[in-house]
C-alpha cells in the first residue's frame, strides 16, 4: 500500500491500465487508489480546511483518472469552479500537477465555444496569480485521451508541472510542489478567482466598490463570496433564530410563511485580517452574524466595513435621539 506521494502516483501510473480491463465494480485497486489518494493528499498539504476527491470513473473506468484538491469555498465537484489537480495520462506514462477548471459546466454553457471560454479563464487566472511562474509552466498539458472530456481538460489548465512515469520525483519534491500550487490557489481564491472585479457589483453594489482602492475591491469580492458559502449560513441559521442580530427585524413576523427561515449572514472577521496566502476557516458559531438585508448593505457601505456592534450602536443612538 502506497505510504507517500511518489508511491501513490507510481501505484496509478503502474497499475491503472492492466485493472482497466477488469471490472470497475468492486475492483480492489480502485477502491485503494481512491482510499490513499484522499488520505495521503490530506495529510501532504499544509493548508487546513481543503477537501481531497479521488476518480478513476463512474461505471466504467475514465480515461484520465484524477485527484483533486478543492477549496469548499469556491468547488467541491470536478465539474464546476477551479482547483488543484493530478491528472493521469491516458497512456499512464506521466502524471500533471494543474491549476485546473472544471469543464462540465463551462460546455454545459458554451457548448461548441467551450474551449474558448475556457482558455480565457486560464488567462485570467495567469495574469492574477503572475507567480506561478516561479514554478510552474503554462505549456498546455497533453493528457493523449481520445475522449471529449480528455481533450476538454487540457483546455482548462492554466499552469501545469509534468512528472514522467519513469522519473518520478521524490516523495519530498513532490510534496513541496503541491504545497506550492495549493498556496498559488489561494492566492487566486483572495484575488478575487475568476470573477471580474467590474462585475462584482452583482455581490454588493456598485457605488461601495467605486469607494474602494482596487486592493480593497479584491477583498471585497472574496469576502462576499465567503458570505454565500451555502454550507456556512445553512450550519449558521441551525444555530440560530433568523432575527436580525443588529436591528431584530423578523422577517417571518413580518412576512409570515413567506419570511421564515429568512436572513442573510454576515462574515465578522474585517477584511484587512483576511490572509492572503491561507484558506480562510470559517466556524459559523463565531463567525457568522445574521443580519435583515438593510443592515447588511449597511454594515458593508462606503469604504470602511463596520461592526455589528457599531450598527447596533447608531440604530440605538437613532432611538434615543427619535425619543429626545
């Protein structure tokens, strides 16, 4: 059984083919590629709070087996968003370390133009995260499938390190290289990712980020994305009535049916105190405020983001001087 990253990715490229002609259902080597690969991975990255994915198919055996790397902030499937991944040739001779896409989506989309929308996300993604160059290259990987999604996923790789089956790095030098791809997909998750910062009005309104330095408009879009993590404001409204934190508004007693369960949630933490370089762990139980949709625009308008506790301040103030 496979201890590290050289024997993991050694055990695919060796294995995979000569269990391709079996069947996939209840394959041993499958069922342990996947089991190691989620375990091993785990274990090799610094960066807490990332999820690891393994495929060798659905049904029937894939051509390009993979194993992922996804930020649940942005993905947590193959066929939508942007990750880390190891793709497998389909001859098994070598293996690509990628800043990937996932495709399914964008064809589902773009049918026939796919690969050019998918080919201006990988320049977007290069020209955000300029660094990978320290490492890495954009050369177009060459997966050699025949198969439409094989072909799909060279168009989506934005930068890339090829390891040869024959010359496998060291389990250290691998290590360090997924390590270093991890950190540049962090920082392309802080950058903002593949949302244009003009077109983050959609996230909060355009006269907010018009106030902002193009570094805090950055911010901005992250943060806001951070807010609509779907899985954090669901575990948020578990642990909470959905009444406004700030003003108290209810929206069910307002509403009625229509208003329950309703609330938008806030992330606490002020921006400036986001990392750029680490995935940001939410914990919705202190980090979450639920807020009505008023005090939320109110919390993030102009330049500055105030507190909770600073909204509920001017609304008291607001009171006190409506009774004067």
């Amino acid at each position: 059984m496979a201890t590290d990253l050289c024997q993991l990715l050694t055990f695919a490229l060796d294995n995979y083919i000569p269990n391709k002609q079996l069947d996939l259902r209840g394959n041993p080597f499958a069922a342990e590629f996947k089991t190691s690969a989620k375990d091993i991975v785990s274990h090799t990255l610094d960066t807490e709070g990332l999820i690891v994915e393994a495929s060798v198919g659905r049904g029937n055996w894939a051509e390009v087996p993979w194993i992922c790397v996804f930020n649940p902030d942005i993905t947590t499937s193959a066929q939508i968003g942007f990750y880390i991944g190891y793709w497998f040739c389909a001859d098994m001779n070598g293996v690509y370390l990628v800043q990937g896409q996932g495709v399914t989506a964008v064809k589902d989309e773009f049918g026939r133009n796919c690969h050019k929308e998918l080919e201006r996300r990988t320049e977007l993604i290069r020209a955000r995260v300029p660094e990978f160059k320290d490492g890495f290259s954009n050369t177009r990987p060459v997966l050699k499938g025949k198969t439409p999604i094989a072909m799909d996923y060279e168009h989506g790789a934005a930068y890339c390190k090829f390891y040869a089956r024959n010359t496998m790095p060291t389990a250290d030098v691998l290590a360090q290289d997924l390590n270093q791809i991890v950190s540049l997909y962090t920082i392309l998750v802080n950058r903002g990712g593949l949302d244009n910062i003009e077109t983050a009005a959609n996230l909060g309104g355009e006269s907010q980020l018009k106030a902002l330095s193009f570094e805090q408009q950055r911010r901005y879009v992250q943060h806001m994305r951070i807010e609509r993590n779907p899985l954090d404001v669901k575990e948020a409204k578990r642990l909470f009535d959905p009444i406004c934190m700030a003003c108290g508004f209810d929206f069910e007693a307002t509403y009625g049916g229509r208003g329950k369960g309703f609330i938008e949630a806030h992330h606490i933490v002020p921006l400036h105190m986001l990392p750029l370089r680490e995935k940001v762990s939410i914990d919705p139980a202190k980090d979450i405020a639920l807020l009505c949709s008023n005090c939320h625009r109110m919390i993030h308008r102009g330049p500055n983001t105030i507190s909770v506790e600073e909204l509920q301040e001017i609304i008291k103030n607001d009171k006190d001087m409506a009774r004067a």
